[in-house]
C-alpha cells in the first residue's frame, strides 16, 4: 500500500484470520424477523402543560423601527467609496 512511516511499520501488527461466516447466520437466525417493522410510525402524543402559578413577565419597551436607525457609517464600505478594493 505505499510507504509507511517508521511508527506505521513498528505499530501495523498482522493478526490471524478469524471465520465469522457461522456467528453471522446464527445470530441471523436468532434475531431474524422478532421485531415488526414497518414504515408507519405512530406520532407521540404531546403531553398538556401543566399550569403554573408564575406571572408572565412584563413586555419591555418596543424595539426602534428599522427605519429609524441610521446606517452604519464606519466599515468596510466607507474605504473604498463602495466600490470594490481590486
């Protein structure tokens, strides 16, 4: 597969083959069809909230108008008259 670093070669270690074939149809044939599936799940019921005894908070005061806010004046766009810098 190509060059190996000195620690790839020292930490690569060949291991024996293993024939899992036999675990895999066992198991297969232990699990095979115990559980039904299908593609209809059921939604979960939402549960009711609870009432409480809080107060609710208090509205603030209302945010400015978006068009009240003057733009801002320092930034990038200020450098080069708004035109690009290339």
């Amino acid at each position: 597969m190509g060059m190996k670093t000195e620690d790839e070669v020292r930490d690569i270690v060949d291991v024996d083959f293993v024939d899992v074939t036999e675990a895999v149809e066992r198991e297969k044939a232990e699990n095979a069809n115990k559980k039904p599936m299908g593609f209809e799940v059921p939604e979960p019921k939402p549960e009711p909230a609870a009432p409480t005894n809080e107060p609710e908070p208090e509205q603030g005061a209302p945010a400015p108008d978006a068009a009240s806010e003057t733009p801002p004046t320092a930034g990038q766009d200020g450098l080069f008259g708004n035109k690009p810098g290339f």
